[in-house]
C-alpha cells in the first residue's frame, strides 16, 4: 500500500520505518528539516535498539523516503497523523496544534477515499471533531483512529508485531472502507492472530488513555506501599512477590523504585484528569492525582536516601549518579526520574557526577550545569555515595567487589531495587533500597 506519516518524531519514524520493512511504499513527512536529513542518510535523531537496521533496509529498499513537502503526500491511500501531542504550558491538558496543523496541512492533498489515520495520543472527542473537518473539507476522505502503544526500547517489535489492533472508526459503510484499508496495512499482524478490537471514536481513544492510567496506578500502589513498608519495617519486593502470585494482580510493573517518567505516562495520565474535568466528571480520575503524585514523591526519596548516606555534608560531596534516561534501552529524558535526581542532588550542593550509556548528550542539553561522564570507573572514583536510578545492564551488573576499590565510601543507593542486596552488602557496601529493611 502507499502509505504517508505525518510527523518524523519518536512514534512517526518507527512506524514509517516499520511499515516500510512490511513491504509498503511510505513517505515520512516533518516540517524539521535536519531530522529529514537524517532519516534520509539512515541516521535515527534518537536511540531506539533496532531501528537504525530496519530505516537503513527500509531506506535501501526503495519503499522509505522522507520529505518536508506535504504535497509529497499524496496519492497515498492511507495517512497516518503521529505528530506529538506535549502537555500544555502552565496547564495538564494535551496540546493539540500539532494534530490540528497536521490534519490541517494535509487536507489540500486527500482524494476520494483516503484514510486518515490518527495515532497520536489525544483526548477523548478530539476523532470526532476532526472527522467532521475532514466531512467538512469535502475531500472525500474518511477518518480512524488507531492509538500506539509503543514501548520506548521495544518500539520496532511493537509496531511490526502489536500486542493488540484497535481500529476507532465511524459507522455504516465509511467505517467498513476504514477497517479494510487498515486490515491491510496490518495484514502481517493480523495472520500472525493479533487481535483486533473495532470500535468507536471516543472509545479508542479511551483505550489509550485508560490503559495508560492503569499502568501508572499500578506502579504508584506499589510505590504507596513502599512507603507503608519503610516506616513499618516491610520488605515491598517480597510484598510485591507475594502479591504478584495471585493471577488478578500479577507481578509485571510491581517493582517499587524511584518512579515513572518518559514523555508519555506522566503527561498523559494529567491530559486524561484534564479532559475529565472538561467533560464534568473529574471525580471519577481524581484518584490519577494522587498516582502522579506518588510518583513524584519517590524521586524526593532517592534524594533524601542519598543525602542520609553520606557521611559528611552533602556540599562538595561527590555522588555518582548511574543512569539519566527515564528507563533503559532509551535516550529519552524527558520527565526522567534519573536527571530529576541528579540535578536535585546537584542543587543541594553535592559534586554529581553522571553517567549514562545514551543519554549523556540530551541531559547535558537540558542540564548543562551537571558533569557528566562516559566511563563508569571515572564515575565511581572517590565517590562518597553511589545511586543507581536507571537499571541499565552494565549497572544492573556491576561487580560489587570491583566498584568498591574505586569509591571513597562504599555506600549505594539502588533507585530501582535492582541489586542483589546480600551481594553488595558481602562486599562491604551499605546498601539501601526503597521499601527494603
């Protein structure tokens, strides 16, 4: 199929790129000049495992290319909108211009069944308002909506084999037309017995919010009861364990630790308590507040654990910092636990010295005021603490016995409950986790 995708960031480059390797003629389209350069030399403008591989295939095969020309779009038969959707200065909604821009800019290009696909993530009732632009606009095209539900590090095997299809579309004969077209783009994942669920608008649009929503909550309950657990003398990874053996609950993201980040869970969960108070019922997500604010508590408590670790004054202490993007296999930090810390450890007066295997170069973008370093030994060196934030293999994996030749004081806070704390305590550290005696 010919296939266009509006917008060249994080979600739109994977799927291009993915949808290129399936065998579709695709067209990348972003208005950043230097991030089309790029992708059309088969360079990502961010680490994601895989996808150099497959752009370069895909690029290499003839079915990818990339443009800042939104005429380059048509003719496609199906176009994806995958622009960002960043939450609003001084408000939690999402801010939507981007979609409207690109649906917009896209408009003078549609023919007489095209399919508009969204895939950005919104808030509930945005499909429906820009079907009837699309109706409005007399093009003849149709809208869906197919919310992603990428993992940043996982995000080439999601595309190319999805957990799940939701197909938001219209009714009668329009929505029909719209859930062909996209059994074709996904016919691949459909023979492998992927399920799909069609539905509606507003209810695929839902399904991203609300899975979403679950996800964080979940991580916050175990975060609350590691709060339950260091005042009472618990352990919260046996709690969790024990909890996690019961098939209603599961084990899976019931690790507590410093906390969720990244560039979609946090602003996400706070577009959908906005959108709900828009909509008058508020109430009913009020409970996201309090998840968020968890989260956000836990970062104070790796802080607040590093500061008590020390043996000294926190000023002109050194603290190696392990770890920067929000989670492993990422360069991604925006809202990143990791940088948060750090750079809170930093204004307190400490000597923070950082280190990451990706994202050096975009903490240090946000955060120049940090020092950085891209061997591990140098930042072990003469440390007074140690905390881990990001669980990384290489820190996952650090020999405790090695690490404690290189630091002044052998002290570690593991942020991520990751670490064999007998081992580490064999070798000599005083090692502290979060919700663990």
């Amino acid at each position: 199929m010919r296939i266009s995708v509006i917008g060249c960031g994080y979600l739109g480059a994977v799927h291009a790129s993915a949808m290129a390797e399936l065998g579709h003629d695709v067209v990348g389209i972003d208005v950043d000049t230097d991030k089309i350069t790029r992708l059309s030399q088969g360079r990502p403008v961010f680490f994601e495992p895989g996808l150099a591989e497959v752009l370069t295939s895909a690029i290499g095969s003839g079915r990818l290319r990339f443009s800042t020309d939104i005429a380059d779009a048509a003719g496609a038969q199906v176009h994806f909108i995958a622009v960002g959707t960043p939450q609003k200065q001084g408000s939690h909604a999402a801010d939507l211009r981007y979609v409207d821009a690109a649906v917009q800019s896209l408009l003078p290009h549609l023919a007489v069944g095209d399919l508009v696909v969204g895939k950005s993530t919104v808030p509930v009732g945005t499909a429906a308002r820009l079907a009837d632009l699309i109706t409005a606009s007399g093009s003849g095209a149709t809208l869906a909506w197919n919310p992603e539900f990428l993992r940043e590090g996982f995000a080439v095997q999601d595309t190319v084999s999805p957990d799940r299809l939701v197909y938001g579309v219209p009714a009668g004969e329009a929505g029909e037309h719209a859930t062909g077209l996209l059994n074709e783009v996904y016919a691949a994942a459909i023979a492998a017995g992927t399920p799909t669920v069609v539905t509606d608008y507003a209810t695929s649009e839902l399904v991203k919010a609300a899975a979403n929503a679950f996800l964080a909550t979940k991580i916050s309950f175990i975060n609350a009861m590691a709060e339950i657990a260091e005042v009472s003398g618990a352990d919260v990874t046996q709690l969790a364990d024990a909890i996690g053996f019961d098939d209603r609950i599961g084990r899976r993201f019931l690790n507590a630790g410093v906390g969720f980040g990244g560039g979609c869970l946090p602003k996400d969960i706070r577009a959908f308590t906005a959108r709900a108070e828009e909509l008058g019922r508020g109430e009913s997500v009020a409970f996201l507040k309090e998840v968020d604010a968890i989260n956000l508590r836990r970062r104070q408590r790796v802080v607040e654990l590093a500061v008590s670790a020390l043996a000294g004054p926190v000023y002109h202490s050194k603290v190696a910092v392990l770890g920067l993007s929000f989670k492993p296999d990422s360069d991604d930090v925006r809202d990143s636990p990791a940088l948060d810390v750090a750079v809170q450890l930093r204004g307190l007066g400490a000597d923070v010295v950082a280190t990451d295997p990706q994202a050096i170069d975009n903490s240090r973008a946000r955060h120049p005021q940090l020092t950085y370093s891209t061997d591990l030994e140098e930042t072990l060196r003469d440390a007074d603490a140690v905390v881990l934030v990001t669980e990384w293999p290489e820190f996952r994996e650090l020999d405790p016995v090695w690490a404690a030749t290189l630091v002044r004081t052998p002290t570690i806070v593991d942020g991520r409950n990751t670490l064999d704390a007998a081992a580490w305590r064999a070798a000599g550290w005083t090692y502290l986790g979060l919700g663990r005696p």
